[in-house]
C-alpha cells in the first residue's frame, strides 16, 4: 500500500512540477491604423510581462499597423521603446516596402520579418497563444 501511496505521490508531485514551468509565449497581430489598437497591444503586453516576467511576447506588425513603431509618428514611441527591452516587435519587410519605410525609421529595438502572416503562422505552429489587437 505504502509502495502505491508513494507512487501517487511521486506522479502528483510530477505533474505539478510540469506545470509550473510550462512556457507562457503569445504573438500579438496588430494591423490597425488605430491609435486605440497601440495602446491596447502595450497595456497587454506589459501586463503579461508584469504578471509572468519570463513570459515571451512577439507583438507582429503588418498593414495599417506601422505607425506603432515609426519614430515621430508612434503615439506610444516612450512606451514601445521600454517594451521592446522585454518583448519582441516585429515588422513585415514587405508591408515596409509597400508604404516606402526603412529600417531607420524604426523605433530602435524594433526587428523587421520578411512576412508578418507567416512570421503569426510560424509562431502558432510553435504551440504559441494568438491575439488579434483590435481597437
């Protein structure tokens, strides 16, 4: 008895174990020309880094999303430079070259993809949590 007893223990302690280091890892999509759609993504995204600091935050940004991290134009340029130390921003190259952006432009900290959608798809094939930014 004492020999299952011990065994069930050692399973439940396992389990808890797994789940406590379970990775917390969510891409967030924001194409929104919306200035509401900014401050959203950064008040989540500091949230979660606040609540799980060893979270991993991707936040992909295509479309009309790319006033986010365009310098002089980012309503949010204080607050995105303090949250790329911590997550990743990253912009689709061709949607930069659709509109004639550089890198330069960029808020520094800021990556470039060569395709946002497949940069989502990549992630979610990864096992990540996916959240559409909407104003």
């Amino acid at each position: 008895m004492k020999k299952y007893l011990f065994l069930f223990l050692m399973l439940l302690a396992c389990q808890y174990l797994s789940a406590q280091t379970t990775d917390y890892k969510v891409v967030f999509d924001v194409t929104s020309k919306d200035t509401m759609a900014y401050h959203t993504v950064v008040r989540q995204a500091g949230s979660i880094l606040k609540a799980n600091p060893d979270a991993k935050i991707e936040i992909v940004i295509y479309g009309g999303g790319l006033d986010l991290v365009t310098k002089n134009k980012s309503v949010v340029e204080p607050a995105v430079q303090e949250l790329a130390k911590k997550a990743a921003f990253k912009v689709c190259a061709v949607t930069m070259q659709r509109q004639n952006l550089s890198k330069d432009q960029l808020i520094p900290g800021v990556q470039t993809v060569p395709d946002g959608i497949y940069e989502i798809i990549t992630r979610q094939k990864q096992g990540w949590g996916y959240i559409k930014v909407i104003p």
